[in-house]
C-alpha cells in the first residue's frame, strides 16, 4: 500500500549569519615561512596578505588594515622593532594586535617588543597550533575592545 507524502511548500531558509573573515597581514622576508603561515591560516579560515619588507608592511596595513598583524623582525629594510612601533602609532591600525614571530633572542628582546607595541611574541621555529592559539584571542581581545567602544 504506497503512502502518500505530504508536500510543503518550498521555504528558503533564514540567511545564516556570516561572520566577516579575518584577515592576517604577514610581514616576513623568508618567502617559505610565509607561504607556509598562509596556507595554514586559509585553512583556518583567514584571509591573508603576505608581504616581504616593512615598507610593504606598513602600505598595506594602511591601504587594508588587517585583524592581525604577524611580524618578524629580520627585515632587509628595517627593524621589525621600528615597523612595529609605526603600526601602533598609525590611526588606522593602533589597535590592531601585533605578534612578533622571530628567531632573534637576546636579553630584554621580549620586553623591547612589548614597549613597541607587540601584544604577543613567539619564536622561531614555533608551533603552528600555539600560534593560533594565540592569533585567535589577540583578534577576540581587540574585538572585545572595539565593541566595549561603541556601546559607550
């Protein structure tokens, strides 16, 4: 005995809330490591902008600011010290979160960074899933922050 389905009227769906992707700007000379940070980070779901000295750094930033900024500070042009410095000094990216991804070490380089304007330093050679870690809730604190600011 066949059983007779009843038909519904086709309905769309609510259009789902989607989220704006966050988009990282990665400042490395070292093409491997940046092309290596990207991939990983698009398959997180990022955006991303990978330049190769910090006069690109810096134009780029300004012309797109991005969520997050993921720094070295071995740059053939400058001192990442210098362009971090200049980021958290431009208006359109003061509040964007800076991790210094660098091989460097020495005495004091970790608080050199932070009095620059770095909200998170890792090195060289580092773990992909910390550094996610922690790209993620510098991007959260600045959201936080942001939203603290317009409801205001």
């Amino acid at each position: 005995m066949p059983t007779e389905q009843a038909t519904l009227p086709h309905s769309r769906p609510a259009p789902a809330f989607i989220p704006r992707r966050h988009s990282v700007l990665i400042i490395d000379d070292d093409e491997g490591v940046s092309n290596v940070l990207a991939h990983c980070l698009k398959q997180q779901g990022f955006r991303t902008v990978a330049v190769g000295s910090a006069a690109a750094g810096v134009a780029s930033a300004k012309q797109e600011p991005p969520s997050a900024v993921i720094l070295d500070l071995g740059l053939p042009d400058a001192d990442g010290l210098t362009v971090c410095e200049q980021l958290s000094d431009m208006p359109e990216t003061c509040g964007t979160p800076i991790i210094v991804l660098s091989g460097r070490d020495g005495p004091g380089l970790v608080r050199r960074c932070r009095a620059a304007g770095c909200h998170y330093f890792v090195r060289k050679p580092y773990d992909p899933g910390a550094l996610l870690v922690l790209l993620r809730e510098a991007i959260r604190q600045t959201s936080l922050w942001a939203e603290e600011l317009v409801s205001d």
